[in-house]
C-alpha cells in the first residue's frame, strides 16, 4: 500500500475513535455544563495585570473571549489544553479606584459534548482597582542585656506584603534609639521598635505599623574585694577596695563585717573604697555588697577574710651606768616598741632567773632602779608580758658589770693668771657615777708634787704662794681605793704672770740705761778727742771746757805760753802784747788779722785752752824755745741730764743726770802719732713719774785711744773703751739691783783752719756702743730677762770761736758750734704692756736725724784767774732733748 493510502486509512482510525469518544461523553454528560471563575491576585493597581482562571465542569466547545464581560479591565490571550480550564490575561484600567469589580462568564454559548448548551452566567471573585493595600510582618524579637552604648541588629526583620522596603524607628527614646535597622541601648528597659511602609503613592498604599517590644535586661554586675594590708594589726588602718564589673556601674558599695555594715563608698570608676582602724583582734567576715543601679543589677563579693592579729614587739634593754659600782643606783630602762601603735602593760626585769622587780610602761618605756647589785657580771633582761594588741618579747641579755668606780678629777685655780707669791688655791672635784669618792688627792707641778690634800665630799684642795712667773702645769691625781679607781685631772696652765710694777721697773731699765750709756758714750767720746787734740798742742791748758765738760790738763805749765798754737796767738791778745812786734794792728779783737796758723793749732772745741797763767800784762813775755811735751795728763769732767722730757702727756716719762769723770794720760810718739789711756767714773740719777721709778746707779770705764795727723790740718782718731755699771732700780714695790758690761768704739776725721781772727774746725765723728745686762729677779719675784742693746751717734759740724781783748784786764773769748746728728739704736728687750696704757717697747731716748748746738764764754781776770762757762742742746727736731751744762775755773800757782 502506498503511503498516501496509510494516511488516509489512519485519520479515518482517528475520526471514529472521537466520534466514539463524543458518544460516550454525551450519554455520561446529560446535564449542561457549569464554570467558575477565579481572578488573581484580587487587588490590582491601575494598568497591573492578573489572571483569570475559568474552570468548567467539563470539555466545552464555543468558549471564546466574548463569553467574558469586565469591569474596569480588559481580557486577553486566551487559552486551553484541555477544553476544560480555561486562562485569559486581564488588565486593570487606570482611572478612578474602583473597590468592586467581577468577572462574568455567559454559559449560553459554551457546549459539551453532548452537544448540551450552558445556562446562565458564571461569576468570578470580587477584585479591586486602584492602589492596593499591603501589610506588614514583623516577628517577635529576643530580649538583649543592656550594655552601655551597645548596639544590635532588629531580627527577624519586618517585611511588607508590596515588597517595599520597612523603615524602623524607637517609640522609647529613652530605652534605645534605632537607625537602619540597628538599635543603640541608652538603657536597660523595654525598648519598642515600630516598622513601617508608607507605600508609593500610586500602586501601593500605605501599610499601618508593627510594633515589637524588646526588653533591655540590666547587666548583671560582679564585685570583687581586696584589703591592704592583709593580715593587719590592731588598731592598723586597713583599706578595703571593692571593685565592680558590668556595664559602667555607679551607685555605693556597703562593707560588711558579717551582718555588722563597716560603712559605705562610693564607685568612681568602678571602684570603691572604705577605710578602717576599729578591727580587732581575730578573723573578720568581710563582704562588699552593690546595690545596682539603673543598668546594673546588683551583687555581692566573696567573703574576704580579714585576719588581725596581735603586733610583734621588740624589747631594748639599757643600763644607765655600765660598769658600775657596788652600791651604786643603777637604772634599767625598757623600750617596748610594736609593729602597731604603743604596747601597754608590764615589764619585768630579771637578773638571769631572779625577778628584780617589775615596771608599767608609759610611752613605751618602763624602768627600774636597783642599788643591789653586787661586784661581778649581771645578765640582766627585760621581758614583756604583752597585751591585747601585742605580743610578749624579751630583750637580749645585758651584761651589767659592777666594778670598781671610774673616777673623774677636774681641777680649778682660784687665780689664774696670779702673780709671784700671790697665794693660789688648788680646788680638785672626784666624782664617780656611784658614791662620793674617799682618799687623798696629790697636787704636781710639771710632775713635781707640791703637796697633797685629803677629800672631803669629794673635794680636795691645796693653797701655795710658791709658784714663780711663768706658765705651770698643774696636775691633780686621786690615788683611788677598793672602791673607786685613780684618775688625774686634765692638765691645769696656771700662768703667773709678770706684776704691774715688774713691768714698770723693765720699762724703766730699758728706757733710763740706753740714756746713760747715749749719754756717757758722747762724754767719753768728747773727752778722748779733747785729749788728742791736746796732744797735738803741745800739751794744752790746766783748765779747758769741753763739749759740755771741765777739763783739767796736768801736763800744762801755767807759765808758758803755747808752742806754735792758736792759744798762743790767744795768749799774745790776752796779756795784750798783740801787735807789738811784727806788723800786727794795736788793740782790741777788731783790729785782729792774723795769718794761717801752724798746723799744732788747739780743736775749736777747747778754743780757751791757751788761757793760762802767763804772759800778763805786768809780766814780760816768755822767751826762748819751748820744748814740745811727750806726755800728757788730763782729767774731764762732764754733766749732762733731760729735764722731765714727755710725750703729749702732761707727766713726764724720764728726768734726771749724770756726771762722767774720766782721767787719762796721753804719750806722743812721734809729731804726727800719739795714743794713750783712760779710765773713769760715772754717776747717775734718773726718774719717771710715768712709771713711780727711780733708776739710778754708777761704773767704771777703761780705755785707749790714737790720733794720727796725716796731713796739715787733717787728724784721724780711733778709741776703744770697756764699762762696767752696776744698776739699782725702783718702780712702785717692785725694785731690783743688776749690773752691765758696755763696749764703746770711736773715730772721726777733724780739721782745723784760721781766718781773719776765726778759727774754724769741722769735723766728721762717730762712735757706737753694746751694753749687755745681766738677768735678775726682783722684789716681787720676776725673772727680768737679760737684755742686750746698742746705741751711737754720727754726725758732722762745724765750730767757731774768736778771743778778742776787752781791757787791759780782761780778756773774752766767745765760741759756737752746730752739727747734724744721726742716732741709731737696737733692742732685744721685748715689748711691754702695762694695765691701762699702750704697750712700751724698747724706747730709744734719742733715734734718727737732729740737730746740737754748742756755746760758751771764757774770761781772764786780772788776778790771773780763769773762768770758762759753755752749754750744749742736742736732740733738736726731735722729741727729745738732752741739755749738757760745763763750766771751768783756773787758779794759778
């Protein structure tokens, strides 16, 4: 068969399969075919579609979209698979809402396949359009625990049935705040969250809120506590420190000694904190309970137990006097010192195991005193027997030993400084730490004894008036006994020191001898160059003054004139036979002119030497040659003194004089050399009102001397001379003899010059002495120390004299000299200082530059007679002068 033929044969097949089918139908299906109708969704925003769904009760033919009749809606693309369900498209209209709105299905047109009609209309579900509703779901939320600042998510989430998007906000801001979905907890509480959907304006309406309420539960809070320090002591201040966790907690913490409240603190920065002195003894229950607060709930520590326990003591032990003596009281003192505040109670003192006796502590201390101890080592201890708060302790063992007594010596002088033979008492004190001490007392000097005492209530003591001047080391030693031991005093400088009147009899010495021996060594010097320039003059005149002197020359024959001298030329104006020969001028002084004289010529300083005895006026000169003379004896005579010289006060320091006699004898050796010998005697009587003294005294001098004349009218002299002076001095009580050796050495250059009736000598000198003078003790018991000085005198000058005759009996011969002294002076003496007045040192009388001036006046009588008056002032520009007086008388025979 072709294969057109199988197609056909198979429809035909298939068209009586359905015709059986339809027939089959028909005879099941009599009754008219039923539909309904279904539209979703039922709400519908303008222009939304939705689907209707037309169910019949069974296959139908003839169902088409103009079956269908809309309100405020459009149908479209209908379908079937089965004939039976039925699917059209429908769209909303826009316009005005519309709240009721069907889909109505006519039946009439619509067939089985019993070919049976529908009847009537089928009508679908009500729907709305416009915009549409919607609603919200928001399921149930989870409690939270309310930490501060703490934030968490909304969960579950709301959702709204339109699908747009919830907003969330808190309706208890003071619970939680909510933003995006996140909540931030202020606090504990219930925190209510409402969702909400406002829609879109168009399709979708607003959905109405949903709350849910979350509960903010309080943290839970734990406290901890802690005590410093821990274990304590009675009466300690213990500081307990409760520290709370949770979520920022505030509020108080209550501590508890059991069920017994301490006292409250306050949290700051979860901490709070108590502090207590009032715990005693035992093991204290404490507990540190928060009350909570807002946020936090509250809590209760642990239970801190607090162990107070009795303060460890320590007991110190001392003697008052270790090693002491038998008998004597001997206090122990206990120091009982605590970890925590000041024991009280008792402690007893023992002497190994035997009680001593007990003492209640006051501040700590307790004591005990006991003279019953006997010679040997004592362990003696304190034990304390403690209190409520502190414990028991006993010191560390003390060994007392009772020995014999240590002794102390101290020693005393009623004077000190004293003074030579002043009476001293000696006053030595032996204590002990226990008894008076008993015995003798032995008193030294350097070592020496100088006697001894027994004490009396421990005192001893011992006078002496023995003690010279200086510095003595005095000792006091107690010989000790069985009881106490032997001490010696710290050595005792008792100065016995120099009496004021000592002092002012040194003063007196150093000031008065240094001006004897000025004065004497200017008299010895000044009658040495007399005596040379005599030898010179071939033998000089019986009588001559000097620089302050008489001098008596025995070598001189009264009846001859001087050889080839200016006395001669004197003697020839004298007896007036001047002029008479020769070319000379007659008459007086005035009409003198004479050549140079011969280089014999006499000093200036004796310028009256030449008046003599001879050639008077009724005698005839002498005539022929006069042999010069080889020796020469002279003697010189010299007083000189101060008259009460001082310095700005009215009381004179030294006044007084002082003769020097000296005899010499003088042997010319050739024209131009000579030397010769000396010796004399000197007295002299100074005082001072200043000191009270007196000084006075004498001596003898030896010596020798040269003059060498090398050129006419130059000499050159040299003398040395030895001196001893014996000394007897007062001032106020004190007086005292000593004695002196004194060198003396000389020398000078001199010149002699005549000019119209002058003559002129100038000179250069000096001389220098040493004086040493023994020591000695006094009246009032003073050493006086021996002493050595020196003194002299340069100087140069110049001096002038001029014989002139007056008369045929009388003849005058004037004379004057200046010079410029330089004095120089040395002492060893030291200086003194006396009560109420500067210290004296050694007082030269004359030091340094001045000036003298000397003159003087000889006179011939006409008995033949001589008579020579001169004066002397040295010591001018300086505060010191010294006069010399001379005077000089002749008688020939």
């Amino acid at each position: 068969m072709s294969g057109f033929g199988r197609i056909v044969g198979s429809i035909k097949l298939a068209a009586l399969i359905v015709f059986a089918f339809l027939a089959v139908s028909t005879s099941a299906h009599a009754a008219p075919p039923t539909a309904t109708v279904t539209v979703t969704p039922n709400q519908l925003a303008y222009g939304q579609p939705a689907n209707v769904t037309i169910s019949f009760s069974e296959a139908v033919t003839g169902f088409t979209l103009l079956a269908l009749t809309l309100t405020n809606a459009t149908a479209s693309n209908l379908a079937t698979s089965d004939n039976i369900t039925y699917t059209v498209d429908l769209t909303a209209n826009s316009g005005a809402p519309a709240a009721t709105n069907q889909v109505v299905v006519d039946l009439s047109g619509v067939v089985n396949l019993g070919l049976e009609a529908g009847i009537g209309t089928a009508v679908s579900n009500n729907y709305t359009v416009g915009p549409i509703s919607q609603t919200i779901t928001f399921g149930a939320q989870t409690g939270r625990t309310f930490v501060s600042g703490g934030t968490f998510v909304v969960s579950p989430l709301a959702s709204a049935s339109s699908g747009l998007a919830v907003t969330y906000s808190s309706l208890t801001p003071g619970v939680c705040t909510v933003f995006g979905g996140i909540v931030t907890m202020i606090s504990a509480g219930t925190c209510t969250v409402a969702a909400d959907q406002a829609g879109n304006g168009t399709t979708v309406a607003a959905a109405s809120q949903v709350t849910q309420d979350i509960i903010i539960a309080r943290a839970i809070s734990s406290i901890t506590l802690v005590a410093s320090p821990s274990p304590s002591l009675p009466g300690q201040a213990v500081t307990f420190t409760a520290t709370v966790s949770g979520s920022s907690p505030t509020g108080t913490v209550t501590f508890q000694d059991g069920t017994t409240t301490l006292g409250t603190g306050t949290l700051s920065g979860g901490l709070a904190t108590f502090t207590t002195s009032a715990l005693t003894t035992g093991t204290h229950a404490i507990t540190a309970v928060y009350g909570g607060d807002t946020n936090n709930m509250s809590s209760t520590s642990s239970v801190l137990n607090q162990a107070v326990s009795q303060a460890a003591t320590a007991t110190v032990l001392v003697s008052s006097v270790n090693p002491s003596t038998p008998g004597q009281a001997v206090t122990f003192t206990a120091t009982v010192t605590g970890t925590s505040g000041t024991p009280t109670g008792t402690v007893t003192f023992m002497d190994g195991t035997t009680t001593l006796g007990t003492g209640p502590l006051s501040g700590g201390l307790a004591t005990l005193t006991t003279s019953a101890l006997t010679s040997g080592t004592h362990a003696i201890t304190a034990v304390y027997g403690g209190d409520a708060n502190n414990t028991s302790s006993t010191s560390s063992v003390l060994s007392q030993a009772v020995t014999q007594g240590t002794t102390s010596t101290v020693l005393v002088s009623s004077a000190n400084p004293s003074t030579p033979g002043q009476a001293v008492t000696f006053t030595a004190t032996v204590t002990s730490g226990g008894d008076t001490p008993t015995g003798t007392v032995r008193f030294d000097d350097g070592g020496a004894a100088i006697g001894s005492a027994t004490l009396a209530g421990g005192v001893a003591s011992l006078t002496t008036s023995a003690l010279t001047a200086g510095t003595h080391t005095i000792t006091a030693t107690y010989a000790g006994n069985g009881t106490f031991k032997a001490s010696t005093s710290a050595a005792l400088l008792q100065a016995v020191n120099t009496p004021q009147d000592s002092l002012k009899l040194r003063a007196l010495q150093i000031i008065a001898t240094k001006t004897v021996a000025q004065n004497s060594g200017a008299a010895i010097a000044g009658a040495i160059d007399t005596a040379i320039s005599e030898g010179f003059s071939d033998g000089g005149s019986l009588v001559s003054p000097g620089g302050g002197s008489i001098r008596f020359n025995f070598s001189a024959d009264p009846d001859q004139p001087q050889a080839a001298t200016a006395g001669a030329d004197v003697s020839d104006r004298w007896n007036g036979s001047y002029g008479r020969s020769g070319g000379g001028l007659p008459g007086g002084a005035n009409s003198y002119a004479q050549s140079q004289l011969p280089q014999g010529a006499s000093r200036v300083d004796n310028a009256f030497a030449a008046i003599n005895r001879n050639a008077m006026p009724a005698k005839a000169p002498a005539s022929g040659y006069v042999a010069p003379k080889d020796w020469l004896l002279w003697a010189d005579v010299r007083g000189s003194g101060i008259d009460r010289w001082g310095s700005s006060t009215s009381t004179p320091i030294l006044y007084g004089s002082q003769i020097n006699a000296l005899l010499g004898l003088t042997r010319r050796v050739t024209p131009n050399l000579l030397v010769g010998a000396l010796g004399g005697y000197e007295t002299f009587d100074y005082r001072s009102d200043t000191l009270s003294g007196h000084l006075k005294g004498d001596g003898w001098t030896l010596g020798s001397y040269l003059g060498w004349r090398f050129a006419p009218g130059l000499r050159f002299d040299a003398a040395a001379a030895y001196s001893a002076i014996g000394y007897d001095g007062t001032a106020g009580t004190a007086t005292g003899n000593f004695s002196g050796h004194r060198w003396l050495v000389s020398s000078g250059l001199t010149g002699n010059y005549k000019t119209h009736g002058f003559d002129i000598e100038p000179s250069a000198k000096l001389y220098a002495l040493w004086e040493r003078e023994n020591a000695y003790t006094d009246s009032l018991g003073t050493l006086q120390a021996d002493r050595t000085f020196f003194t002299g005198r340069a100087s140069a000058g110049i001096k002038l004299s001029y014989p002139w005759l007056t008369g045929a009996a009388v003849m005058l011969a004037p004379y004057a000299g200046v010079y410029a002294d330089y004095y120089f002076t040395g002492d060893d003496a030291a200086a003194l200082a006396l009560a109420g007045a500067v210290p004296l040192a050694s007082v030269p009388l004359l030091d340094g530059w001045s000036a003298r001036v000397t003159g003087g006046l000889a006179a011939r009588l006409g008995n033949e007679a001589t008579v020579a008056l001169g004066a002397e002032l040295g010591g001018i520009g300086s505060n010191v002068q010294i006069w010399t007086f001379r005077g000089r008388a002749s008688v020939p025979f």
